[in-house]
C-alpha cells in the first residue's frame, strides 16, 4: 500500500490548510458567540450566520464534500487519500460542517451517491446539509415554509415506525410492556413531544446513555436525572471512551503506552462510577447497567471476573480517579518501546481497514501484533490512530517512522 500523498491530495492538503487559516480559526468566536446568542433566545439549534456563510466560500473554492468517492459530487478521494483531509478537519469543531463532510449525513449522502437515481439525486442529495440538531431537511416545512429540524423528523419517524411493533398482537415484539426504546434533556423534550402528536402514553419511548466521553462520565448522574422516566440503559464502552479520552487532553503530554491504558486510574475509576450511580439511581429491577465490549473473545472467564467485580467494589471518591489524564510520568521509551508501540497501534488501524473496508466483515476477531485475538471495530481504530496523533504531536515519534511502520507492517499484512 502506497502511503505517499498524490499530487491531487497534496494540492487539496494546502487549499485546505490555506482555507482554514483564513476563515475557519478567525471565525470560531464568532460562531460560539452566534450560538450563545441563539440559545438566550430559546433556540439553541438554530443555524448560525457564519457556519452558513463558510459553506458557500467552501464550496465557491471547490472544498465541498471532500469525504464523498467516486461521483461528481464529491472530490472523488479514496478513504486513504480523504484521511489527511479529515485529520485537518478534527482541528476545529465548525470544519467538517462548513466543508460538508460531518456526520451523520457523510453516510446518507454516499448511500444516495451510490445507489440512488438522478432524480433521488436532484431530490435528496443536492440540498443535503450538516449536521445533527442543526441539520434541516425539506421533507416537511414549517408555517412559514421553512424547513424543520431533521432530529425531529427522525424522532417523528422512529416511533411511527416502531409503532407498526406495538400494535402486532402476537409473535415476536420489541417490547412486552409497549416502550419503544431510543438512544439527553433535549431528547426528554422532543419525545415527549412526539407522543403528544402520535396519540402514544407518555414516557413510551425509552432511552439508553452510553457513556463513552469524559463530559457523560461527570455528568451521568445528571443526564440520567434528566431523563429518569426513560433511561432503561446505562452502558460504559472503555473503547470509544479511551479514544476520547486521548483526544479531550491531546495538548496536555504524551500517554502511557496503550497496554497501559486499562491499568490507569481514570478507567478504573470510570467503570466502577458507572455502576455506583446507576444503583445510586434505583436503576435495579428498573434499567440495566452494562460495561461495554469485550475486546476479547478467547477469555470470558477474565471477562466475568472482571466485570462482576464491579458492583462488589464498594463505593469510593471516583471523580479525582476519573480525572487523573494517563499522562507518561517519564516519557523516555526506548526505541525499541517506541516501534513496538508504532506497530501495535498501526496493526489495530491495518486489522480494522481489511476487514471492515477491504472484506466487509464488520466487526470480528483479529489477531494482533502478538497474533493474540481481539475484537477491531472503529472504537479500536479511533484508539490507536489518537495514540500515534498524540506520540507525534508531542515529538516522541516523527512522520518519517510513522510512515515506515505503516508502510512495513502493510507489506507484511499483504
């Protein structure tokens, strides 16, 4: 596999950067301060004047759906060559919009790209934008003729759907007791509103918080308060939490070795707070409490020691071990430390780009650098490509031994 970057993906690299250097990092006060403003209004969700000034400069200068492969939509990158892009991308917080490229409606757009006629074309994927609560959608416009939100569409449309289940009088259900189950203040009110509208008891539509970023972990106790007539699951998942982790403090010093990771305070702590305030809740008999994936399928057994242990812990001050950042103490690995820790890592992103993207296997074991089998799925990839972002950043390793890795443990995959 060639690591080198094209011409083409060279030439975008420096747009890119040129781009945000003179209209995304300038204007990202700006954009908090419009998003300030509209929430003093009551509305936090609406777009903002800036973000929405950017898109049409991105796509003036022909920076518009960088993500999208193979249609003239898009700029016609491979996954390989769109990476560099994303990763300038993750800088800022308003990029991905402004150039067109954030989720969710990444994925919709390739789906409409690819399987979709020029008339769903002109319908659907043209007028697309980004994203989340600020997604709008001209499927269905408001009194003035204004598009509405797109999550409430969604939300709408979940539950009308779900509502084909409850209404079956025998055979399989998703549900015995009538609740249609939904993945947290902003969610209690748009359900809530939901059921009003479709006619269905309060409180039918039901909640899951995964606990995969340190804002959910401190503030868990709160979200599940929010939202207490709902929650029927609260979830830790150690994989994307690691990643955020890693991400939350990239600037702060270079991590521990990611074997090292699972031994932190901050995980432990992490887990076992999130057993306590779910009891703590009265969530017993009422909502299940789970820990996440197991990333290792040949010991169950260390499994279930390990995760039954939890609620045997005894309580404890979590929040100092939570917010203890897994900081080397003295980051000074030897070379043969640090290409070791290069080739596990880039053996966790190769094993997850094969089978995902090369087999479309989805998620399933894999060996690692030690031929020992482990579940890859993208909470995996996330956690060793924001190790190796964070080795560079901090100059414990180059670009050029990056690179060399990559390219030598491809060569041996291949």
């Amino acid at each position: 596999m060639d690591l080198e970057f094209s011409p083409k993906v060279e030439d975008l690299r420096k747009r890119v950067y040129a781009f945000t250097d003179e209209h995304i990092y300038p204007n990202e006060e700006l954009f908090e301060a419009e998003v300030r403003e509209n929430r003093l209004r009551g509305n936090p969700w609406q777009p903002t004047r800036i973000v929405e000034e950017l898109k049409q400069k991105a796509r003036a200068a022909g920076l518009w759906n960088l993500f999208l492969p193979g249609s003239k939509y898009g700029a016609g990158l491979t996954n390989l060559e769109y990476a560099p892009l994303a990763e300038i991308l993750g800088r800022s917080l308003i990029a991905s919009e402004v150039f067109n490229c954030s989720a969710p409606e990444t994925g919709n757009m390739e789906v409409l790209a690819c399987y979709g006629d020029e008339d769903r074309h002109r319908q659907w994927l043209v007028p697309l934008r980004s994203v989340g609560h600020l997604m709008t959608t001209p499927a269905v416009l408001d009194r003035d003729g204004a598009e509405v939100f797109e999550g409430l569409l969604d939300s709408m449309c979940t539950v009308l759907i779900a509502m084909v289940d409850l209404r079956k009088s025998d055979g399989l259900r998703n549900s015995t007791c009538g609740s249609v189950y939904e993945k947290v203040a902003f969610a209690e009110q748009v359900f809530t509103h939901v059921e009003q509208v479709l006619g269905r008891p309060q409180y039918t539509v039901k909640i899951r918080i995964m606990d995969e970023e340190r804002r959910t972990t401190v503030n868990l106790k709160e979200y599940i308060q929010s939202a207490k007539s709902r929650v029927c699951f609260i979830s830790t998942g150690f994989l994307d939490r690691t990643g955020d982790e890693i991400h939350t403090s990239m600037e702060a010093a270079p991590m521990v070795r990611k074997g090292e990771m699972k031994s932190q305070p901050w995980i432990q702590n992490y887990e076992l707070a999130n057993v306590e305030i779910g009891l703590a809740c009265g969530l017993v008999g009422e909502a299940q409490i789970g820990n996440g994936m197991w990333a290792m399928p040949d010991l169950m057994r260390d499994m279930l020691e390990q995760k039954t242990g939890h609620p045997k812990a005894g309580r404890g001050d979590r929040l100092g071990g939570i917010l203890t950042v897994p900081l080397a103490a003295s980051p000074n690995w030897s070379d043969a430390e640090i290409t070791a820790e290069l080739e596990n890592n880039a053996q966790g992103i190769l094993a997850y780009v094969v089978r995902w993207v090369d087999q479309d296997v989805g998620c399933s074991k894999v060996p690692d650098i030690n031929n020992f089998g482990l579940m890859e799925d993208c909470a995996t990839c996330r956690i060793s490509s924001q190790h190796i972002a964070n080795w560079l950043h901090h100059g414990i390793v180059t670009r050029e031994q990056v690179l060399e890795v990559m390219r030598r443990m491809t060569t041996a995959l291949c």
